[in-house]
C-alpha cells in the first residue's frame, strides 16, 4: 500500500535536511550529507529548483505522506532521520 500523499507543509523543509543526497545539485556538485540543509532551500524552507531539471531525481521521487511526515517539522525530521540510519550503505 503507498502512502497516502498530503500537501507539503509550509515552512518545513525536513525532506531538504535530514536525508543525504549523492547526486549533484546545483551549488553542491557532491550532493550533500545527512543532517545538513540543502543549499537550494530558501528562507522559507522551500525548494529553489522545484520542477526543474537540474533538481535531483531522488528529489522530485519523494512525495510528501503522513506516515513521512508525520504532525511536525521535528517528526519528519526524526522519521527521515531513522530512516536515512537504516538504509546506510
């Protein structure tokens, strides 16, 4: 069963934060770590290359879901978080 697709929450960003990305993004040719926010999000906490081409696959392939991202900022970030730990290389 897929998760159940909600809105994106305003000025949340936790998908843009906890997981580690190793494809390029612009302004961060190596991708970047887990734990360390996108260069690419904005001080409103939303995607400067949103439906562009230079964003990354494993980004536009992420959707947000309650089970995700939960009530909270700091939910998804734990549940992104726990996530990003177990499915380490």
């Amino acid at each position: 069963m897929n998760p159940t697709p909600i809105p994106c929450r305003p000025d949340c960003g936790a998908c843009c934060t906890a997981p580690s990305i190793s494809s390029p993004i612009p302004g961060m040719e190596n991708g970047k770590p887990a734990g360390v926010r996108c260069i690419q999000l904005t001080a409103a906490n939303l995607c400067a290359i949103f439906g562009q081409a230079e964003r990354p696959a494993c980004c536009s392939g992420l959707n947000p879901s309650e089970e995700m991202c939960g009530t909270s900022r700091e939910e998804a970030l734990l549940w992104l978080t726990q996530l990003e730990r177990a499915t380490r290389p």
